[in-house]
C-alpha cells in the first residue's frame, strides 16, 4: 500500500511538473502588424500625429541632396486634396504648381514639418476654409462619380503628390512660396512681379 501511494504521488508530481514546464515555456503571441497606412488616410483629423505609420508608395529617392525618405501617404493625401481644391479646373500643370508651393513652404520650416501641417495653417490655402464651394466637395472626395472629369483630377493630383514628395518633380514655380488666382488683387501681393503664371495662378517668391 505504501509502495502504490507513493507511486501514485510520483506520478501526480510528475503531471503537475509537466504542465507548469508546458505553461512556462509556451511561446509568446506575436504582436499584431500594424494595417499598412493607404490613401483612406483621409478619414483622419486633418492634424499629423507626433509619430505616423509610414507605407511605401515607391521606393526611396535620392536627389541631389540626400536621400528622400519613404513617401508619407498621409501627406501626399492631405497635399493631393489641396491641389485639387485649389488648382483641378487648371489642368495637372496647375495641380502640380500648387503642390510645389506646399513643398516648398514645408521645406522652408516655416510652415510646419508635414505637408498637413502646412496646408492647415489658417486662411492660406482657400479650398480649407469653411465656406469655399470646394470644402464640402473635398470631404467627400471618395464619393466621385467614376470616370467624371473630377475623379479623373483627383487620380492624377495623386500620381503628382507622390512625385513632389519623392523628389520626380521639377517645380514649375521657381521656388514660389505664395500665390493667388488672377482674379483677385490681395494687398500682400501689391507691387510684387510674380514668377510665373500657371493655369490662372500667379505664383510669388516673397509676399508684403
């Protein structure tokens, strides 16, 4: 009797050891991926995040410079929305001016770091202002109708972010940080030569 019970209390240490080394040594569960960040992007607040999940729209680019970093698709997003409010009636040549002068402006330093931080800033790019015809038609960009002229501007306003941001861009403006359409008369621009003149846009280096 006493050889059977402790027989059988070997075997119960034994069961208990083999299951606290199995719990112990059982691999941990490997962190989830974090989504690939794509062009929905837009449903985010118009406010770049302290630290943004990158995804590669095209592979690194090197300029004269440096290296140009992996393409940002929530600023290429953000920058692709203003050239299209600002500037699709003009054609790409215009489309593609206006996001040089948000790069530019970003570049500067002094218009934020992010090209969302840049075409943010209050009462500068006039598509953002709340009652601009092309702010409501910009919040619901994803609603175009397929192949309308409209949806076919933003596909391309797209394709051009992509490019200035990776540096595939020659800029048209000659390094222009302000503009305006030939419309309109603001006094910063009073006396001023523009650089150029592209798709109705007078493009400026310098603003009073």
């Amino acid at each position: 009797m006493k050889v059977a019970a402790g027989a059988g209390l070997a075997i119960i240490l034994l069961i208990a050891a083999a299951r606290a080394q199995g719990e112990g040594s059982a691999a941990p569960a490997a962190p989830a991926k974090p989504a690939p960040a794509d062009w929905g992007e837009w449903t985010r607040p118009l406010q770049p995040p302290a630290k943004r999940d990158r995804a590669e729209l095209s592979p690194p680019v090197r300029d004269a410079a440096a290296a140009v970093d992996d393409i940002d698709v929530v600023d290429a997003h953000w920058m692709a929305l203003t050239m299209w409010g600002e500037a699709r009636s003009g054609g790409e040549e215009a489309m593609r001016a206006v996001g040089h002068v948000i790069d530019n402006r970003r570049r500067s330093g002094a218009h934020g770091t992010y090209a969302t931080e840049t075409v943010s800033e209050a009462w500068q790019f006039s598509c953002w202002n709340r009652n601009d015809p092309n702010y409501p038609a910009m919040l619901n960009i994803h609603a175009l109708r397929p192949d309308s002229k409209d949806q076919r501007m933003w596909l391309a306003a797209r394709r051009l972010a992509a490019e200035i941001l990776a540096g595939r861009s020659a800029d048209p403006t000659g390094g222009a940080l302000f503009y305006h359409t030939a419309a309109v008369a603001p006094r910063w621009s009073a006396g001023l030569a523009p650089v150029t003149v592209i798709g109705g846009h007078l493009f400026f280096r310098t603003a009073r």
